[in-house]
C-alpha cells in the first residue's frame, strides 16, 4: 500500500480493498472471483449454507480484525478496548433482542466451539450425554465418536423411529431414564420436522440433567417466529451464525435460567455410581447433597469460554455479528425465512409429486431429505452430488438414518432453500428448480456406488439453464 504521510481516513483505508488485493496477490484475487463466479451461476441448495450481505463482509474485512484482547467487555486482559467493547455489547444486546434470550455470548468461533463451551462448562470426562446419533439427523459435535465430545464423553445416541424418520420422544425418555445423561443434546442438522423443545426440557428435568438445543439450522425460523424457539425451554441454546446468514462464528444463548446456579448433575439428583438405579416411586435411590458453588449458569459459560476454551475472541467477526443481528430485526428478514420455509415446502411437493421418497412426507423447515436410492437401483447420494455439480446444481449427499452406504456414499440428498430465498426465488422458481433436477437424476447413467457417466451435451445444455436462471435472481 502507497504511504500517506497525512494518513488515511477510514473510508479511504478500508475503500477498494478488492483492488488492494488484486495488486498485491493476483492468485488469490483471482481464486476469490472464481468463488464469487461459482456462488452467482450456479444452484445452491445446500441446506447447511447461506448468504451475508455486503455489510456483514465489510465488518469481516475491517481494522477490527487487528484487535487483540482476551476476557469480556470491560473486564479486558488488554489496553485498547473501548471501541471493540462497544462493538461486542452492541452484538451482545442485539443478539439478545433477536432471540428474546436474558444472556447472549458472541465470542464462540463456530457452533461446534459453542457446543464445545457448553459441554466442557458442565461436565467432566467420562460423564454421560445423551444426543441425537449424527446417522439419525444429529450433528458431528454433538458425540460422533470421531468428534471432540465423542473421545472424551460417554455417548449414548438416540434415534429416528425406523418406519417414520420422526423424533419419539417416549422412546427418548425412556432411554434418558434407563442411561442417566448429565446432559441431552436436541437440534439436527438433517431433520425436516419441528422439534418439540418442550417435550426435550421435561425429558432433562424428569432425569436431573441439563439441556443444550443446538439450533444451527433453524436460527433464523427461530429469530423470526417460523419454528418454536428452545431459547426458555434449554438451558443452553448454541448455533453457529453463518447458516442463518450471518459472518462465520457461534452464538450461546440463555433464557430463563440464565441464573440458576451451576450444580454438578450428582447435586442434581444423580450420584454417579448409581446410576439407573431409582426407588420405586422414580426418586433417585441415593442422592449426594453437597453445597453448590452457586456460580450462575452464565458466569459458568462465561469462563469456560475464556479462558477455558478459546484464547482471543474475533472481534472483526463480532462486528459483523452485530450488523447480522440488526439485519435478523428487521421486517425483511423476518419475511425471508417465512419465505425459507414457503420454498421448502413447494420443492418438496414437487420432488413428492415426481415419485421421489422424501422422509417423513415433507417438512416444516428449510429443507428436505430424499432417498435416492428408491428412485433409481443403484443411484446413491454420492452420485447425485456429483453429477448435479456438473450441471451447476450444488447439493450434499446425506447419510439417512439406517442407510445402508457409509457416510461417503451415501442413500440420500439434503436440499435446503435459505440461499434461493435470499436471491428473490420463489414458487416457480422452486418447481422449475426440481425439474431441472429431477431431469439430470432420470438421466446419469449408473455405473457403480461412485461411478457414472453422464452425457457432455446434456451437462452443458443443463448448465446453461442454470445460469439463465441464476443470472435472473443475482446474489444479493
Ligand atoms: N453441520 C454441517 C451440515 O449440516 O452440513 C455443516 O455445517
């Protein structure tokens, strides 16, 4: 950058930093416009992905990004922190307003490293969690034996019914009667139906156990009414804060009891060697009574946060958090994520219409899983990834609960609508996008569980309609 010796206004020192980039590493800049190409000409139905607005990645590619602190808002390991306390209580008491939550914290790197804080602030290794199994519709960090909460916690999954694809809670009770969780995890990253947050809460109270409803997927339809929000039912709600359309980053949310004192699942009626054991009445048959620290359930969060989990905060992304939160107020967002669902519903019709297995029959939410397998013998979820990507439709294979592939190949398809949404799509644009679909799956030509073929012509002319398409609805 040329130096100045009068210095640069803000305005000057953050405009253009496009052409900044280009000059000073072509490659990179020319990966980016790439990446933006891909984004505006083809299809993405990923229901896990989103898009900010400008604004938002203006506050991402801000000075606020050179800020270094540790701690929270006036209470900062670092001189220099006026302007980004501003920032991360503007954040914390937008991010409040949205959920209708009594604690907000914005520092989590992700939603994985918000689930990571909750489950670290409440238990120990080798305590109990009782989640969503991630072949079921759950998410990795909820205890996939691969994940961080997998190793060091001891998991008991629960499941989809085998004949509907739906939550059972009885089912769920029972089983947090007989396994004794200290914590039961809801929300799914592959689920179509409304989950019942206070069928979840009773579930936890009846077994002394805290819960933690991870609504990354839905936050949006939560923060605008179009799905029942957790956030007085949970004890701790986390969602990361890009899927409903903000900048990378998590949330932790807390509602009603964002006071109650922190008490270790043995205060709350659980002793651990005696677990499952209960009187006849269902009281626990031995039950510890030690005088509680009493730290609240937010201060809990709050140092298990920093510094027991994450060093220095991002404070860039915490900016652009509080221009998310301000957007997720307004009436347009609000009218978007009815939209999300209104969507949802109309492609999933069609695919329902052309002969397609759907689970469940539908959805309530922002998107749908189908098996793929049911349509055609042989055609999996990996095959329809790729060749939809051929033709510029950008979907993700997805496990089903009792697949019978692995999670790289796959029996199913995930499609969501948050992304078509924003850019301006509607009823038509819905039916026409499962058309186009539909045509490239009747089409491939299936050669094993991830070989196929399918003809360039048609690629091409697909890929063509795509981008008329897309070019009609551009990325706003
Ligand atoms: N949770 C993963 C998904 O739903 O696709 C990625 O965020």
């Amino acid at each position: 950058m040329p130096s100045s010796p009068e210095g640069w206004s803000s305005e000057q020192y953050h405009g253009g930093l496009s052409g900044v980039l280009a000059a000073a590493d072509g490659e990179v800049y020319q990966l980016l416009t790439k990446e933006y190409d891909r984004q505006q000409n083809t299809l993405q139905l990923i229901a896990a992905e989103n898009q900010c607005s400008r604004a938002v990645l203006a506050a991402l590619g801000s000075v606020v990004q050179n800020k270094t602190t540790e701690g929270f808002a006036g209470a900062r390991f670092h001189g220099g922190c006026a302007v980004v306390d501003c920032l991360e209580t503007l954040a914390i008491g937008r991010a409040k307003e949205v959920f209708q939550a009594r604690y907000a914290n914005v520092q989590p790197h992700s939603g994985t490293g918000a689930n990571q804080i909750v489950i670290t602030a409440l238990l120990e290794k080798g305590d109990r969690i009782l989640s969503q199994a991630m072949d079921q519709g759950g998410h990795v960090s909820h205890g996939a034996p691969v994940s961080f909460a997998g190793k060091f916690f001891e998991i008991e999954p629960y499941c989809v019914r085998p004949d509907t694809f739906l939550l059972d809670y009885d089912a769920i009770r029972e089983q947090a009667l007989r396994f004794r969780p200290k914590l039961l995890i809801c929300g799914a990253s592959a689920y179509s139906r409304t989950i019942d947050f206070a069928r979840f809460r009773a579930i936890a109270d009846e077994v002394g156990a805290y819960l933690m409803a991870d609504i990354s997927h839905i936050a949006g339809l939560v923060a605008a009414g179009a799905h029942p929000s957790p956030v007085d039912h949970a004890h701790f709600t986390t969602t990361s804060t890009y899927k409903p359309g903000g900048p990378r980053g998590g949330l932790i949310l807390m509602g009603r009891d964002f006071e109650t004192p922190f008490r270790k699942a043995e205060d709350r009626g659980q002793k651990t060697e005696d677990r499952g054991q209960r009187t006849e009445d269902g009281s626990p048959s031995s039950v510890v009574r030690r005088p509680s620290s009493a730290t609240p359930l937010w201060e809990r969060i709050e140092k298990n946060t920093f510094p027991g989990f994450q060093g220095t905060p991002c404070l860039n992304n915490i900016a652009a958090k509080a221009v998310f939160f301000k957007e997720m107020l307004s009436a347009q967002y609000r009218t978007w994520q009815f939209g999300i669902v209104e969507n949802a519903k109309v492609l999933t019709e069609e695919f329902v219409r052309m002969g397609y297995d759907v689970l469940t029959g539908g959805t309530d939410n922002h998107m749908f899983l189908a098996n793929v397998a049911n349509l055609r013998a042989g055609l999996t979820g990996y095959i329809v990834q790729h060749c939809l990507e051929d033709c510029a439709i950008i979907v993700n294979m997805n496990r089903l609960p009792y697949d019978r592939h692995n999670a790289r190949i796959t029996s199913g398809m995930r499609l969501g609508t948050p992304i078509v949404t924003r850019n301006g799509m509607g009823r038509p644009e819905m039916q026409t996008t499962a058309r186009l679909v539909d045509s490239v799956l009747r089409r491939v030509e299936i050669q094993g569980d991830r070989q196929y073929c399918l003809d360039p012509a048609f690629q091409n002319e697909v890929k063509q309609q795509v981008h008329e398409f897309c070019t009609r609805f551009p990325m706003q």
